[in-house]
C-alpha cells in the first residue's frame, strides 16, 4: 500500500521518466500516440485517493487506530490489550432497574472481598488451638485488636492463660504410683503396673448387684434356649385305594404303556415351547416353596408348601395327589430326593431336616443343628448315599451321616446364610452361594474353600441349577438377572450370556434348563413366567402363571414341551 501510495516519486521512477523522454524525442513521435507511456503527474494522481485492495485486510503501520472494548465480565482476554482499552468506561447504557445493592460492585455470590494476608503458621495455630481447647484469638479486623481477647470457650482461655497448641499448657498433676523396679525383688518387683494410690484392684459387686446380674443371665438364657414342645406326631396319609398294582408294585414304579421311555437317558431330540396350561394341582393351604421330579423317570413331582406338608403327586395318568408328609411345626424350605427316589429329606424352618421313606411314609431319622436349615442335597455319588450337606442360617455347611446320626464334616468360610449348594465335576466338587454376595467351590471333604469369588458388582443368588451338560452354573441373582458361571476349572462367569426381563429382587425363584439345553424358563415375583433361548440370550415367551410368586419352574426331563411351575398361591400348573 505504501509503495503504491508512493508511485511515480521514487528515483527509480525519475529515471524511467527521462529514458521515456529521450526514446519519445528521438523517435520525434507525436506527444498523443506516446501520451499512454508518460507517468502521471504525481499532483494529478488518484493513487492516493483510491483504495486499491488486491492483498488480505491488514492495518497499515501508523495509519489508523482501531477502538475495541472489553466485557467487563470476562476473565480471560486472548491478546495482548492496552491499558486504556483495559481502564476504558463500561460503554452502553446503565439499567435503570438496577437497586444499589446490585449496583455495586462483586468478586462473590454474596459480596466483595478484599485480600488480606495472615501468616501461615499463626492460622494454623489458631485454628488448632480452637479445635483443642475451644478458644482462639480474636480475629476482628473492624476494630484493633488488642491480642488479649478471645472467642469460643472464655472460662478455658482465661484458666490456661491463652496458651495455644504449641505452647505448653499447665502441667497437671500426676497421681502417685507404687514403683519397684529392681529385678532381684523377685516377690516385690512391680515394673510399670505399679497401683496408683487410693486404686481399687477389683471391683466385688454387692448383694444386691449380685441379685440384678443373675436376673439378668437367667433372662438372656431363656430368650436363646430353643424351647421344645410336646413331640409332634409324624403321620402320613394315603390318597389312593391301592398303594401296590397286582404285580406287588408300588407307586413308586414308574409306568411302560405311556409311550415315552421314562427310563432313557437320552433326551428329546427337539423341545418346543408350551402353550396351554393342560393341569392344576390343588391340595396345599398356603404358598409352595420347593418342587423336585422324582430322579430319572419324574413320573411323580414332590412339593414342600408353607403349610408345613410334603405333598406326592401323580404327573401322567389321573395325576391324583397320592400321599401327604406332615411332621413339621413350620414351613418347609427345601426337599430332595436319593438317588434311587426310595427316601426324601425334607428342610423346615422348625430347624429340623427329616428323612422320610417315600413309600411307607415314615420317618426314618432326624437331624438338627439349632440352625435353620435352607437347602438339603444328598451326595450325588451312588456310593455316599448315606451323606448329605445342608445349608444353614449361622454360614455352615454341615454333612449328615444317615446310618449314625451324626455330623461328620463342616464347612465353614461363609459370612451369610447359605443358600444353595450344587455338586459339580462329576461331583468331586460343589458349589455354594450365600447371603454375603459370593460364591465359593469346595473340595468334597475338605473344609477349606479352594476357590472365592465375589465382585462389588455381584448380588446374592438364592437359586442355582446345574446344566444338562454338566458345563455350566445359571444363577438367579438378586439384580433381575440370571447370570452364567463355567462349572469347569476356572468357575468365570460368562459375561456374553445374562437373561434379564423379569423381576425377581426378594425371591428365590428356581429356575431350569430344557432336556436338550435350548431354552431357560424362570418364574419371576409377579407370578409370571419366562422362557429365553439359550444360544442369544433372547427371550422367547412370557405368560401369567399364577397369582403370587412364581417360585419354582421345572421343565420335564422326557417331555419336549412339558413345564411345571409352582407358585405362592398354592398352585402347581403344568403346561404344554
């Protein structure tokens, strides 16, 4: 710009002039034809007049002074400004609505605040001293401060002549203590644990608080004794005319002309889901709380109820309720069959677990720990029929003998009430879950658990089921989900595999697998039930099952499509 301002005037210019001048008169050419060839006159120019923008928009070095203003709200400006852009008035015009109170000035929500400067450790000091003893300086700023006055406990201040925390206050003063601190007084020798004078040793109660104490012990005793009643009767009762068929057989021989093998151990090629609700089994007083299949066949289901009753009921034929167990004083909380379906244990919360010989309807034993027990399982083994392990309130795991009565091992690392215990790897091993959010794999026979696991983000899981397979653990927890645990080796959960959708927070609801390992059905706390595909997780078919709870849900081992559900109302439905 500034070249261009200065066209025509330079000495490089002067000389092109003359050369022009001199070619013009040489040539003796007319002033017009050469006219386009002389320079402006500098007095003539335009040059100076007319802005000629060919380059970006720059300011020209001394040539104009551009005005900026500053929000006097911000607290960052991006550029170096000027101290008069920075001190300039507030531009614009003043609110009129503004009260004085937010005319003047804030650096806070609540006001103005001007810096002040204290030493460090005087602030320090104070501070300490105020926390200690409750007094501190007078910290008044209107006013001058004397040094002498204080705030917080005065009567403190004035006793301790306003020491502070690092001045050393009044010394109290000790109590006397016998001292003999010469070893060779081997009778006499008293060290540091010398009597103060004036020390009462020991403290002997009075008559009267003798009286108190014992009354105290004697009603601490009786609210923990357990207090036994009259023996109750242990009946059974038959439903049916005929307990043996003309071969001598009883009822717990299962039946040939169904047209289903009961007795393979193959499962269904395909299974289905079920679609109508084809029966109900009605006979139980109050809510279900465990239903198990009679082992391999499952032509008959046992229930436990609330009703303290063990029911047996038929699942093909008439499906009649053929006996009724009734020997608890409360509810029952678990049941579980032997191998071989001829004895049963029954868990109540009358803290007794007995075992019934399913066909006589007798009791054969009891068993009881003082603990509540919350599931019963025999070992699996053919060979250890005679022991089982149960799960208790107090976070055992305590092992029955059968034939002897008596306890045999205990398992105790559990922080909670145990709730499930699942044998696993080829049952050299089982698997318990408890109130205290984990879940620990045991060793059979050794009380030690060889592995714990438990995350922040687990809850409890009150229902556990093996898979047919025997590869994996589905655990119902307590966050609306069924979560997926390897039962080989490592015991990971799979993370890819949770089935959510249903509402099971407060409930132990049981779930199961189908024969062939393609879907998982579970009842849920509003009395529905949920059938989802193993392989995506997806769920499949939801229906209303029972009124209450659905609590416990069993897919038939020999059926494609056949599922029992059993609820809080009472009922037990079967579905196909």
């Amino acid at each position: 710009m500034l070249c261009l301002k200065n066209y025509g005037s330079s000495s490089e210019s002067d000389s092109e002039t003359e050369e022009h001048a001199k070619v013009a008169d040489s040539s003796s050419a007319s002033k017009d034809e050469m006219a386009h060839l002389k320079p402006v006159d500098p007095a003539q120019s335009i040059a100076k007049t007319l802005a000629v923008c060919a380059a970006p928009e720059v300011v020209p070095m001394n040539a104009c002074d551009v005005q900026r203003t500053i929000d006097p709200t911000v607290k960052e400006v991006t550029y170096n400004p000027k101290y008069e852009e920075l001190y300039a008035p507030i531009q614009g015009p003043e609110n009129p609505n503004l009260t004085q109170q937010m005319r003047a000035p804030r650096n806070t929500l609540s006001g103005y605040v001007e810096k002040a400067h204290i030493n460090a450790f005087e602030f320090e000091n104070q501070r300490r001293t105020f926390h200690t003893y409750g007094y501190a300086l007078d910290p008044t700023v209107d006013e001058v401060a004397d040094g002498q006055s204080f705030v917080g406990d005065l009567q403190s201040a004035y006793d301790d002549d306003g020491k502070t925390v690092f001045e050393s206050a009044k010394q109290k003063r000790k109590r006397k203590q016998d001292k003999n601190d010469n070893p060779e007084d081997i009778e006499g020798f008293v060290g540091p644990w010398g009597k103060y004078e004036n020390e009462q040793p020991v403290a002997r109660p009075n008559e009267q608080e003798k009286a108190e104490l014992e009354e105290i012990l004697a009603k601490r005793h009786r609210r923990n004794r357990i207090v036994e009643d009259k023996p109750l009767e242990e009946k059974s009762v038959l439903h049916i005319k005929d307990a043996y068929d003309y071969q001598g057989r009883s009822y717990l021989h299962a039946p040939h002309d169904l047209g289903i093998n009961l007795r393979s151990n193959s499962a269904p090629n395909k299974c289905f889901l079920p679609k109508a609700h084809i029966h109900t089994w009605t006979g139980h007083t109050k809510g279900i709380s465990s239903i198990r299949w009679f082992p391999q066949t499952a032509h008959l289901l046992l229930s436990g109820s609330m009703d303290c009753r063990v029911k047996l009921w038929e699942v093909f034929g008439e499906r009649r309720c053929i006996r009724t167990f009734s020997g608890h004083r409360q509810a029952i909380k678990d049941i579980a069959w032997n191998n071989k379906g001829t004895k049963f244990l029954s868990a109540s919360y009358d803290r007794y677990i007995k075992l019934w010989d399913a066909e006589t309807g007798d009791v054969v034993s009891r068993f009881t720990a003082r603990k509540m027990p919350f599931c019963v399982k025999f070992h699996p083994d053919n060979n250890k029929q005679h022991l089982f392990v149960a799960g208790t309130s107090d976070k055992k795991i305590i092992c029955w003998d059968t034939r002897s009565g008596d306890i045999v091992q205990e398992y105790d690392r559990h922080l909670g009430a145990v709730n499930t215990i699942t044998f696993v790897d080829e049952n050299r091993r089982f698997v318990t879950t408890s109130d205290d959010k984990s879940m620990r794999i045991w060793e059979w026979d050794i009380p030690v658990d060889m592995k714990y696991i438990a995350d922040p983000t687990m809850h409890s899981m009150p229902a556990v089921t093996l898979a047919p397979n025997g590869k994996w653990l589905a655990c119902q927890s307590l966050d609306n989900k069924i979560v997926i645990f390897s039962a080989l080796n490592r015991f990971k959960m799979n993370r890819k595999k949770t089935f959510s959708g249903h509402m099971v927070s407060g409930y132990a609801c049981q779930l199961d697998f189908s024969p062939d390992m393609s879907y998982l059905v579970s009842g849920d706390g509003d009395g529905k039930c949920y059938i989802w595909d193993w392989k995506t997780t997806k769920m499949y078919k939801k229906w209303q099952a029972h009124e209450g709870v659905c609590i416990s849900t069993l897919w038939h081992p020999h059926e494609p499509s056949k599922v029992v559900t059993a609820g809080w109302d009472g009922l037990i439905k079967y579905w196909d």
